[in-house]
C-alpha cells in the first residue's frame, strides 16, 4: 500500500494556546496578518482572544469580519479584494468553520482572476496567495487541519467542493477554552459533524493506516464526551475533548476523504440554507444503515470505539448498533427532520433530481462502501425527509 499525508506544519494543542498567536507568528516570520472571523465573534467580543495578544506583540494586522455561516462566492470575492489590496503576509482565520474556509478560499481565490467556480473540484487548488494560521472556535469542521473549503456558488445554489494544498493551513492554533461560550445546538450539530468526518473517512475507500489511526482515536473522544458537552457547557474536560476529536477528525478525512454523508449534504445547505453541521446530523443514520453490509466490520469496530456497542458484540449486531445509536443519539440531541426543520415536501421534491445530481458530481459519494446511484441517493433523500414523521 502506498498513500500520502497532509497536515499543518505545526498545531498548537492545549487552554489558552491562543495567546501564544505572535509566538507562532514569529515562528514563521509573519508579521503583517489579515485577521478573517464573523460579526457574531465581534458582537461577542471573542475576537478579542485573538486580537489581544497581536496587540500587545505589536504586531499590525486588520480585520474582515463580513464573513456567513455558509461561505459564498460573493464573500470571497469581497475578502479577496481586500487581501489583494493590502501588504499582508498571512490570513488567521478566527472562528467556526465558516471563517476558517472563507480564509482559505480567499488566498485561493487571490491567486488569479478566475471565479470561484474554476477552482471545484476536480480542479486542484494547489496555489494560494497567502499562509493561512487557523483558530477554531468550535469543535465541528476540522477545516484546521484539512486541505478542502467549501463556498457556495450564489448563482447556481450549488456547494462546491474546493480541494488541494492551497487549502491547507500553515498552522493552527486549538484551544478548547475558545468553545466554552458554544451553545448547545451548535455543540450538537458540529459534534455529530465531527463524528461524521472521523466515521466516512474510516469506511472510506480511501482510508489508509494514518487516517484510520486519526479516525479511531477522534471517534473514542467525541463518543465519550459530545453528550456531556450539550449537557454540560462549561465542562472543560469535555469541551477539550471535542476540540481534539474534531481536529484528529479532520487529519482523518483530509487524508482519506469523505463519503455519501457529504456528497448529500452539500445541495441541502445550498438549496435549503440548512447549516452543514446539521444538514450531515440528518443524514448520518440512513447513509450509515445503507452502508453497512458493505463494510460491517468497519462499521462494527467503529460502534465498539464510539460507545454504541459492547467489545463481546459480534460484527452484525454492532453495525446494527451503530445505526440504531446514531438514530437514537439525533432524537436525544433534538436533530430535526427536514419536515421538521421547517421544509415543504413540495420543496424537498422537487429539488431531488437536482440535488442527487450535484451530490454524485461532488465525487464524495464514489468513497462510500456502497456507491450509490442516483435513484439510490433521491430514495435516501426521501427516507431521510420521513424519518420520525
């Protein structure tokens, strides 16, 4: 077998990391940094964590803070223009995954005179403009380690996939503390987005020993500690478990890919404005029960590492655990449905065709165990629009 690695140059790990950003910034011999986060971290002041310690190192740097949930092409180009115009030497991208793409797809986006559109996949976006220092602020995307953003083409409604080096932070700072003010709703959805990342790339076709070794080990700690999170916001052991699961998970997938869980999620977030977190949380327990003959002892072992099966449980019985936990673990966490969320079924039907389509063109779902077809992704689409109707 032969694969390859990708990964930050250096991570930052541990409380209050954050205030050592000009430490990590004189690593590297940045000086001049264009700090990209979102106007709830300037409502809230969390910013401030970052901003701060540039302050006081003396060290120049601005702010765009214009950035969305979903990152579209119309933001990019707006950030893009500002990045070309100033003296920077980095970007520090500063907040959810949403910030911390944007980043990315920014210095993409400022190498050339392209619309965003030239750089999806299969496009390899190899270049980029400027080094990107990642600080996440909640324990979701993994998007601090991965080589992949995602931006939404306004004028299509389609979630692009944008994946090569050029996306790959210089470094990254993980500082659970920064996730201790995450409400439950988004602690829920972006752990069961974590969780999603480290399952797809363990039964990925792409998986390989070191994905795998980061896959096993983010699945023990988000099973272990995502429940306690929602439940208990200040608990710091879990708050700082989630961190780091959510960062293997994202060593985990940037090296063997996602799967059908992605590939379908990306249209719902684009036609139905659907967060990505979420979006995935609603799709996780069919995708994985249509798996699962596929790769039942994968899936077998994962239920094993995860909680959701006893280690004396046989192959079968732990798939089918897995499925049923992770069903039983989207109604604890208040997971909603499609219908539920608030979507028409005139709605949902009628952007089926559509969105199988884009789901098939994103390439993720040819990772699953089981490949599917399109009519095979509209009936999943339908079954996960009836779940607990």
């Amino acid at each position: 077998m032969s694969f390859s690695i990708v990964a930050p140059r250096s991570l930052r790990v541990g409380g209050g990391t954050v205030a050592e950003l000009p430490a990590l910034l004189g690593q590297y011999g940045l000086a001049h940094p264009l700090v990209v986060t979102d106007p709830v971290m300037v409502a809230l002041g969390l910013v401030e964590r970052c901003l701060e310690p540039l302050r006081q190192a003396g060290i120049a740097h601005d702010v765009f803070s214009e950035t969305v949930p979903e990152p579209t092409d119309t933001v990019i180009e707006a950030g893009a223009a500002l990045l070309r115009a100033g003296r920077f030497d980095c970007l520090i991208g500063f907040g959810g995954g949403s910030p911390i793409d944007t980043a990315k797809a920014m210095s993409i986006l400022a190498t050339g005179s392209a619309p965003m559109r030239d750089y999806k996949v299969p496009f390899a976006a190899d270049a980029a403009k400027l080094p990107i220092i990642a600080i996440p602020t909640t324990a979701g995307t993994g998007s601090e380690v991965t080589r992949f953003t995602v931006v939404t083409d306004t004028a299509r409604d389609e979630k692009m996939l944008i994946a090569g080096m050029g996306a790959l932070p210089l470094a990254a700072i993980v500082d659970y503390t920064l996730s201790l003010s995450v409400p439950r709703r988004t602690t829920a959805d972006t752990g069961v987005d974590s969780f999603t990342h480290a399952l797809e790339a363990f039964v990925s076709r792409r998986a390989n020993p070191y994905s795998d070794a980061q896959a096993r080990a983010a699945m023990a700690l988000i099973g272990r500690h995502l429940r306690t999170a929602c439940a208990e916001p200040q608990n710091e052991a879990a708050r700082e478990g989630m961190m780091l699961g959510a960062t293997l998970a994202g060593l985990a997938f940037s090296n063997a890919s996602v799967a059908l869980v992605h590939g379908m999620s990306r249209p719902i977030g684009a036609h139905f404005h659907v967060a990505h977190g979420l979006s995935n949380a609603m799709l996780l327990p069919a995708v994985t029960r249509f798996g699962l003959a596929s790769a039942e002892a994968r899936y077998a072992e994962a239920a094993r590492i995860a909680g959701f099966a006893r280690d004396a449980d046989g192959d079968s019985l732990a798939a089918e655990k897995l499925a049923e936990g992770l069903t039983a673990l989207n109604a604890e966490l208040d997971v909603p449905s499609p219908r539920a969320y608030g979507i028409t079924p005139d709605a949902w039907e009628a952007k089926l065709p559509l969105m199988a389509e884009q789901a098939l063109a994103s390439g993720s779902p040819a990772n699953n165990p089981r490949v599917p077809d399109r009519a095979e992704i509209v009936a999943l689409y339908r079954a996960v629009y009836a779940a607990n109707a």
